[in-house]
C-alpha cells in the first residue's frame, strides 16, 4: 500500500506518473506549460489517458539548471495545484524547498517528489504530519554541478545506502513507511555507466521500498538509441517497461496515454 494524501494505491499494478513541467527551461517540453490554464489542460490530458499521479515541477533539473527563488516556484506551481484539486487525480509537487512543499501541501497537494532527498533543513517538519506520500531521490551535487565528473566506487551500494539512510531519517521524523517510495535519480549526477548499473540493479532497491524510476526522454535514452528528445518516445515506453520488470512500482512518464496503454497490453499478454 502507498498512501498518498487523499489517495491509497494498493500496488497491485504499476502507477503512471504524468509529468508537469511549468517552467521555462526544463529539458524536453520547457515553456509549453508555463501558463496556468496550459499546464491545467495539460494535466487534464494526463489524467484521461490514465496517469495516477500528477507530478507538477515549477522548477527545472536538468543539468547544468539555474535555481528558482521560492517565490516564483510558489507562483508558478501553486495556481495549477488549486485548479486540479477536484480533478480527481493525486497531486504530486516537484520541490527540494520546504517552504514549497508546505505551501502545496496547503494547497491541495498529495504528494512531494523531492530530488534532493529531504535533506535541505526543516524538509522532513514540512511535511511529517501530513498524511502525503513522500518521494525520496538520490542526487549527487545540485542540478547545476552534478554532471561534472560524478564519480563512485560502488554506484549501487553507495546509491543504496543513502536511500536506506534517507528512508531511516524519515521513519525517525515520524513518517510511515507506507507514505514512503524511493527514487534511484537516473541522470542525477551519474554517467551513462552508472545509469545502466543502477537500471540493472533495481530488484535490490525494491526490497528497501517502492522505486519509482524515471527515464522519460532523458539522455540516457538518446546515448543508447542515438534519437534526440522529441523522438525519444518508444524508448521510453520500453524503458518504462523494463523498469517494472526490475521492480519499479511507479514510473514517471511524458507521454502518459502510450505508457499506459504498453503497459496494459504487457499485462494483459502475461509478461508481469
């Protein structure tokens, strides 16, 4: 079971998480969506293709990324948090800012995705006595610096032990775990190297919580087939689907309908 704020999963299927990107700049679709009534239509979009989950980021991470002042995140992601609160789908905030994740909270949020691992101060106080589901991701550096020669002994042990870290402080702030999953953070300050030991290895992150995994479009993808983003949609699908084959239980998509879609024909075919 996930617990999700207003929203339970049974995680007897995988999840399809809808991306948001209200921002100018994020990597694949930035600047679509940065007016409220475009990112609102957006997401509406999502949920009638079947995503559970509505991930909404008003604050770009891709690599080599400038940060964004608390105030203007607020304004970009909070207006399109109040316009999907009835909508009948959970509500995920993209934030590393504890003062954004309790404002979305607020606002009607179920969900913190935060891709710094709630280790920025008061983090965890923003949100352990909300009933929202909590995504703890592994980064290394900021989104600026973190492509810049990452290095590792042991990716996956040294990837595992700061979940499991991470996972042991949020149980001591008083968080269930069943408000608790966990994100590998492909991309995140690793090299393709690193991405494709960590894809390989995702059974060993599952046996620590749910793992969300997301691979849409991203780099990786483009360094494995040699398509750009735009054209990046069947690899991630495929992606998307080996993932939960390894033991992802929620996966983060751009093209929601098509993952949906793959994954109940994988089902119905018998392949999970």
């Amino acid at each position: 079971m996930f617990r999700c704020g207003r929203f339970s999963f049974a995680l007897d299927r995988p999840l399809v998480m809808g991306i948001v990107n209200v921002t100018p700049d994020s990597f694949s679709d930035g600047g679509r969506y940065l007016h409220v009534d475009q990112a609102v239509a957006h997401a509406l979009s999502l949920r009638e293709a079947g995503a559970d989950i509505l991930d909404i980021g008003g604050e770009s991470t891709r690599p080599g990324s400038a940060p964004v002042g608390a105030e203007e995140e607020m304004a970009r992601v909070l207006p399109v948090v109040a316009g999907l609160r009835d909508a009948g789908v959970a509500l995920s905030v993209d934030t590393m800012k504890p003062e954004v994740m309790a404002a979305a909270l607020d606002a009607g949020a179920d969900m913190i995705n935060d891709v710094h691992g709630f280790e920025a101060p008061g983090a965890w106080d923003a949100v352990a006595e909300s009933d929202c589901g909590l995504c703890v991701m592994h980064m290394r550096g900021t989104p600026r610096t973190m492509q810049t020669e990452p290095v590792y002994a042991d990716v996956v042990a040294e990837v595992s032990a700061y979940l499991r870290q991470r996972l042991d402080a949020a149980r001591a702030a008083g968080i269930r775990a069943d408000r608790l999953c966990i994100d590998p953070g492909f991309g995140f300050g690793k090299t393709l190297a690193h991405n494709l030991a960590l894809f390989k290895n995702l059974d060993r992150l599952a046996d620590m919580a749910p793992v969300l995994v997301g691979l849409s479009r991203k780099s990786m993808l483009g360094a494995l087939t040699g398509r750009q983003t735009a054209d990046r949609l069947l690899p991630s699908v495929l992606a998307a689907l080996l993932a939960i084959r390894r033991g992802a239980t929620i996966v983060r998509a751009h093209d929601a309908r098509e993952t949906v879609d793959a994954i109940k024909l994988w089902r119905e075919l018998g392949e999970t």
